[in-house]
C-alpha cells in the first residue's frame, strides 16, 4: 500500500511543476524533499527554513545539512512571531498565528523563486490532533501532498527507511513553544531554558524526550524504559544541576512518560465541559 501511495507522491508532484516545501529537516519534511527532488530534479525543489526562537538551533543546523546532502537550494527565512502579542499571549491558538505570519513569508519567497506551490509535511495522521496550524495553511493556500494521498507516519518512516533517510527514526518534533502551557507568556528566555535544557538531556543519551516548562518548575517527559537513568544518584544530581543553572528551581520526572500533545490534555477536558 505505501509503494501505492509513493507512486501517487510522485505524479502529484509532477502535475504541480516546481516546488518550495516548507523544511523542518523532521522526518515528513525530509522524506517529502526527497521525493520532491529525485521526481523534479534538483532544479524543481527548493528548501525554505523558517528560523525562529523556538525551533532550536541545532534542529536549524540538522535541517540545513540534509538540504546540502541532498544538492538542493535552500533559503533560510527569519520568524518574527515573538513580535506579535497574540501569539507571545500563548492561546489555544497559539500556532495559528505562527503559522499564518511564517508560511505568508515562506510563500511570498517560493513565489520569487518561481515556485507553483508552497507545500508543508502534514501527514495523514496530523488530522487528529489540536493543530491550529493546519488553518493557516489552508486559508493562505500551502499544500500537504503527504495528507492528500493519505500517507501515514508510520508509512513515512517505512518509505525513508527503504530511501536510506537519515530521518527515518528521528523522533518526533514540535517547537519550542509547544513546553509551556497555554497562558503562559512565550519568551525568549523560556525558550532557551527549555532549548538548554533538552540539549543536555539529550547529550547524556536520551532520545524522545520533552522539557515542561512550568514557570521555576521543569517537568521532564522521557520514555518509559528510560526512567532507570534517573534513578542512577550520580546522573540525577547531573541532571538537576544542570537544569537549575539553565533557570529551573525545581526538577521533576513525569510518571506518565512522554506523550504527544500533553498540553492539549486540558483543552479536551475543557470541550467536555463546554458541552
């Protein structure tokens, strides 16, 4: 089913002509560059990057040397979200504004590069989450060749597996922004705590993880089968140094472990109540 789906990919792409794809250098947005590229050629794809406080820089640096390894063009687009108060406000719709403000620039610049489309990474699976973003893509008129011909995550990393993607088992990202609960101010400061914060527990070997941000609290979310690290005295007494002198006072182990869209968890008990 997904050599089926692969193949629908590549002639969607052929009828659009030549592309931006909006570049995180994540797992969707690497394997859609790719097929962009090996269907188009080299000169029928160009990479756009948004740079933005909340996308961390060595996330930045990755997204740039996969587009290198790849040949193709790229262009780095500087984010100015933090400027607009009703995304820094941190509202349930806090993406949208991003969104709307990045891929309007992303848009305007694949159009100076004689781009037909602007295209984003959205799978099949991105339909059942809180994704405000989704919005601002579809009513400024970005494209999700992923989504249309119904590729999964899953399908995605099976593809990037056989393509020999560097991709295919990176975990799963989302910004920044996405660590603090919505209410609380988005700043530079938060994000860097939150940025150095992640960076050091993933230098020490963990691999899917989040860093909470709750004000003078940092609640860490790692897999299950990583808790036995933290109980190690010597690598706890790492961990809530290093974390205390990015900015926290208190650290703490979330039992429930890492899971996606945990600060979407009162959104959902809000709609219940609502109706």
């Amino acid at each position: 089913m997904s050599q089926e789906k692969y193949r629908e990919l590549q002639e969607l792409l052929r009828k659009m002509g030549k592309v931006a794809v909006a570049f995180s250098g994540g797992v969707d947005s690497t394997f859609l560059l790719k097929v962009a590229v090996d269907t188009l050629g080299k000169n029928g794809a160009i990479a756009l990057i948004g740079d933005s406080e909340s996308f961390p820089r060595r996330e930045k640096e990755a997204a740039e040397e996969i587009a290198k390894s790849f040949g193709v063009e790229f262009l780095v687009v500087k984010s100015e979200e933090l400027s607009d108060p009703r995304y820094t406000e941190n509202p349930p719709d806090r993406c949208y504004f991003c969104k709307h403000s990045l891929f309007s620039r992303l848009l305007k610049l694949a159009r100076k590069e004689e781009c037909s489309f602007l295209l984003d990474g959205n799978n099949a699976d991105d339909r059942g989450d809180w994704r405000p973003g989704q919005r601002a893509a579809r009513e400024i008129g970005v494209r999700s060749p992923l989504m249309e011909v119904e590729l999964t995550k899953n399908e995605i990393r099976q593809l990037s597996r056989e393509l020999t993607l560097p991709t295919a088992e990176k975990p799963s990202f989302a910004c920044l922004a996405s660590r603090l609960p919505y209410g609380t101010p988005v700043t530079s400061e938060a994000l860097a705590r939150v940025e150095a914060s992640e960076n050091f527990l993933h230098d020490l070997g963990f691999g899917q993880l989040r860093v909470r941000h709750h004000g003078d609290l940092a609640r860490i979310e790692v897999e299950p089968e990583d808790y036995p690290k933290f109980l190690e005295p010597s690598l706890r007494d790492r961990i809530g140094e290093a974390l205390k002198k990015f900015g926290y006072q208190f650290v703490a182990l979330d039992l429930d472990g890492y899971r996606t869209g945990s600060m979407n968890r009162g959104l959902a008990e809000r709609k219940k109540i609502e109706h």
